[in-house]
C-alpha cells in the first residue's frame, strides 16, 4: 500500500473517531453526567471549575453510566485519536517538507526531523491529558496531590495540545498548497 494511501486511511480514520467522540459519545456523556460534554470536546475551552464540577458530578453513585462512558472515551477512540493524526502528520510533513521553503529558506531532510517534533509533541501531550483524565475522575482516587495539581494542569494540557496540533496542520497546509514551481532544466 503507497503512503498516500495510508495517509488517506488514517486521515479517515481519524475523522471517524472525531465523529465518533464529539457526535455519539459526548452527547450521551452530557445527559448522563448532567455536568456537560466532555472536558476536551469543549472547543472554547475551559477552567478549573469545571474540571471540579465534573469530577463532583461523577462521584455521584447514581452517575455510574457517566464514569463508565468517560473510560471508554479514553480508553477507546481517544487512545488510538493521537497515535492516528501524529502518523499521519508526521507523513505528510515527510512528503511536502523536503525541498520545500519556509519563511525563505529550502528545507533540508534535518529541518524535516524537527518539523516531526510538532506533530509528535501533540500526540504525547494528548496522551498526557487522557492519563490525567483516568487518573482524575472516578471511579479513580487520586491522592492529595492528584487532586491538588490535575484540576489545575487539565486546562493548559488541553490548551497546549490543541496549539501544537493547531501549529501541525497550518504547516503542513502550508507545506502542501504553497509548494515552489518545480523547474525544469
């Protein structure tokens, strides 16, 4: 299979599992919970208060379907999500970057490896939000210094993620419709 086929799968893929969290679950997650959609499905973002409004709401015994939706949130579709859009990123900064310019510059295959570093940075930080998440929320116990800190870090982690991704697909927009004249000679 070429590379521009699995980009192709993995970009479907993705947008699969997108449709998936943000149209099946989350709606059903926000009646269940009664606290509103996933934290990380919130686009305009949000605060600490709402990580611990969500977390009171869970702790609820009768909110059981809720936790049971929130694990399989992060266990399922949102574990395979970053590892999906990291690869596909990272093939297609691999097939537009070389020789490609950026702000006035050729990009050589080593600008190329740190280019991988954005998209890369996305996936880790994402998965660094779903541990948060699971480590969390119930039917997790966090100790006391969970509990102080995860409220507190969830908002930037989703924040720091989403620029990184933001960053990834401009450039790799960029990359791709700005690409120089190929000359022949």
């Amino acid at each position: 299979m070429g590379t521009n086929k699995v980009i192709l799968l993995l970009l479907a893929l993705s947008g699969a599992l997108l449709a998936w969290m943000f149209f099946g679950l989350d709606p059903e997650f926000q009646r269940l919970s009664g606290a509103g959609s996933f934290l990380d499905a919130r686009l305009s973002g949000y605060e600490t208060d709402a990580v611990l409004g969500l977390q009171s709401a869970l702790a609820d015994p009768a909110r059981a379907d809720a936790r049971d939706l929130l694990q399989l949130m992060y266990l399922g579709p949102d574990l395979v999500l970053p590892f999906t859009l990291t690869l596909s990123l990272c093939l297609l900064f691999r097939g537009y970057a070389p020789g490609a310019i950026l702000y006035g510059r050729r990009l050589e295959i080593r600008h190329v490896r740190m280019l991988f570093l954005l998209p890369i940075a996305y996936g880790l930080v994402d998965y660094a939000e779903n541990a948060s998440f699971l480590l969390y929320f119930p039917p997790a116990t966090p100790g006391p210094t969970l509990s102080a800190l995860i409220p507190e870090l969830l908002p930037w982690l989703t924040r720091v993620k989403l620029i990184f991704l933001a960053v990834s697909v401009i450039l790799v927009l960029r990359l791709a419709l700005f690409k120089p004249p190929v000359t022949r000679g």
